[in-house]
C-alpha cells in the first residue's frame, strides 16, 4: 500500500524523529504500522529498532534485543508519542487522488469517498478497506459496497472465514468482529437479528388470541353440588328456627341462642 502522509503529518513525524534520535525513515514505517490499529498497537521490523517487535497500547513493548533496555524505552516512548498524534488526526495520509475513467469523467475507488485506507485486500472475491481513523469498514462483494460502522474497534487481522454472509472475518483489541453486530452507514440491508418463525407448509403463521379462562365442567357435577349445598342450607335454617323456639320458651337465654345461631350460619 503507497499511502503518503500529508505535509502536516510529516512534518509531526519529523519532529518525533528528532526528539528522538532515530531517522525519518524508521519513524515513518513505524507510524504507517501503527496507522493499522488507529495507534493502538504495532507489528514491525526496523532495523534500527533492533530488528522485530511489537507494541501494544498500555501494554508489554518487545524488541529484538530482549535485554536492551534502553532500546525498549525508546519505542515505547516512540509508539506513545506516533499513537497520541494519530488519535488527535495529527497524522493522517493524503485523500485519494480522483482517477479518470474511460468515459471521460472522474472517479474514486471502490469504496467512495471515506478518503486513504489503513489496510485493502481481497479474499475469495470478497474486497474490504480497513479506516480505523475514521471507524469504517468497507466491504464490496458481487459488486455491491457496504459501510459499516466499526464502533471502537481497531481492526488488526484479516482471515478465511468458512460460511457465513462474508468468505473474511476480521479480528480486533476484543477478539472476532461480529459483522452482524455492527451497524450499517450504507448500502446492504437492516442486519439487526430478527426472530423468524419457521412456517409449516401448507400453514399460514397467525396470531391466535387466547380466550379468558373459562373452565369446562361437566353439568352433572354442578347440578349435584347445587342440590348438596341447598340441603345444607335448609338443615341450618331449621336447626336456627328450632333453637328459636328454645329461646321463647325460656329454655336458652339470648346469648346462647345468639352463640349458637352465629356457629350455625358460619357453616354456610
């Protein structure tokens, strides 16, 4: 990828480089590392960084020379300074040139106008741009472009994926990207999961309204309950009448036939 940074950027870049020690060149591809991560982490071979190593924000820096430790301080040091200014858009690569096509007139890449990629590839006959700085990914597949947005992921990796609705799955700081998760700026269709009821066939899916409860007893049953509960009644409403006369006659007193009347009529 021949991304170019702005004068700005190189001129930030550059005075990293002085503050430093370490020459433009090494500052400069070890910028365009970090770029692929948003500044939040880098993978690289620098010579004059000791060889190999990797960096991650907040994290273990490790270079070639395991026990150099002033060397470890310099990229860290290196990295922190690259990784503010990239997240403050202090270092950004130049906007796409427009590319004249065959009929005369002018047009961009594939992905529009969302300006210099932090990584493209294509896999499988599936096309993505990665923009960490801006939290967008691009993908193009059958011809048709989708933007997503990445939310706070920095995208880092790219792989295989085997079925799904994309042949690549991308990986960032959190793990997999769930490209169904993440939402739509343009093009594609509304990917929020939506509950499908399989239909049967033959069938046609309907909301059927429950009815209150009405419980179905069998007639019999009422009819004998009914019978049972007026004998009851009768027998109290007699017992009560015989305890009256009791009471006329002087043989109860008012409150034992009071007592006994309330005992008999909580048995209803």
């Amino acid at each position: 990828m021949n991304a170019i940074f702005t004068d700005a950027s190189f001129q930030n870049m550059l005075n990293v480089a002085n503050r430093y020690g370490i020459s433009s060149n090494a500052v400069t591809d070890l910028t365009h590392c970090l770029m692929n991560s948003n500044g939040s982490m880098a993978q690289f071979n620098i010579p004059e960084l000791g060889g190999g190593g990797q960096w991650m924000l907040g994290g273990m820096t490790m270079v070639g020379d395991m026990f150099n430790n002033q060397l470890k301080y310099t990229v860290d040091g290196l990295c922190n300074d690259l990784s503010n200014l990239i997240q403050q858009g202090a270092i950004q690569y130049k906007p796409l040139p427009q590319l004249k096509n065959q009929q005369g007139g002018f047009s961009t890449n594939w992905w529009g106008d969302l300006g210099f990629p932090n990584s493209t590839g294509s896999q499988n006959g599936t096309s993505y741009a990665i923009f960490n700085n801006i939290n967008r990914l691009a993908i193009q597949e059958n011809g048709k472009v989708t933007i997503f947005d990445t939310l706070d992921n920095n995208i880092g990796g790219v792989g295989q994926q085997q079925g799904g609705n994309y042949s690549v799955t991308f990986t960032s700081q959190y793990g997999t990207v769930n490209l169904n998760s993440l939402p739509i700026v343009s093009g594609g269709e509304n990917n929020q999961p939506q509950e499908i009821v399989p239909q049967q066939q033959g069938f046609q899916n309907t909301i059927v309204e429950e009815a209150p409860f009405a419980p179905v007893i069998n007639n019999e049953p009422v009819q004998e309950f009914v019978e049972q509960t007026s004998a009851v009644e009768e027998d109290i409403f007699a017992k009560i009448e015989k305890l009256a006369g009791l009471k006329d006659k002087g043989i109860l007193s008012n409150v034992e036939f009071d007592n006994k009347k309330t005992d008999l009529l909580s048995r209803l």
